[in-house]
C-alpha cells in the first residue's frame, strides 16, 4: 500500500508492504500496549487516546523520521498508521508539533475522525 506523507505541502511517498505489516505486527502492539497508559500530547495528557489519535501521534515520529532520514522508522510509522487505519491513504502532518492538527484522508479525500 502507498501512504502519501505531506509534509508542508511536499509529497514523500511511503510503499508499506504486506510483509513489512507482518514484520511489525509485534512493535505496533508493543505501541498499543504503551499508549494504553495514556499520552502526553501538547499540554494535555490523554489517559485514553482512540485510534485516530494513536495514528496523529505516529505520524508526529513519522516527521521526525523523515527529517533524520531514518528509513526504518519511516517505514515502522508508516506501517502502524496503515496497520490501525487501513482506509488511510494521504496524512498531512502538522510540523508545529501539535498532533491534533494532523489529517488523515482516506482513498477520497475525506478527513477519518
């Protein structure tokens, strides 16, 4: 699957496949099970962040990824974002560290809340 990651306004293509979603299968249970006790995210600690959520907070180490050019990060956020929320195709990350203001679109545009 391709994940479109836009980062202020340019496009970095991300190829995850099926064999890097098995591959990942424990680190992003691992990632569950860590934001299962909650995150700090900005100023406010969420106790129980949803799925949408957990994906905003991915893409938030995906940018940082990206900017370190650490491939196998990139790949592994890449791959729990799309192993969580299959139906996302486009995430537009926030670069003023505010996950909330992430977006994620799916195959029609259309904002995943």
């Amino acid at each position: 699957m391709m994940l479109d990651v836009v980062i202020e306004q340019q496009h970095h293509p991300v190829e995850v496949s099926a064999e890097t979603l098995a591959a990942g299968s424990e680190f992003f249970d691992k990632m569950d099970r860590d934001m299962d006790a909650g995150w700090q995210v900005g100023p406010e600690f969420l106790e129980k962040p949803g799925r949408v959520m957990r994906a905003r907070i991915a893409a938030e180490r995906l940018l940082l990824a990206v900017e370190a050019g650490n491939e196998a990060m990139v790949q592994g956020m890449a791959g729990y974002i799309v192993s969580r929320l299959p139906e996302v195709q486009t995430v537009r990350i926030d670069t003023d560290g505010e996950p909330r203001n992430t977006v994620l679109l799916d195959e029609q545009g259309r904002e995943i809340d």
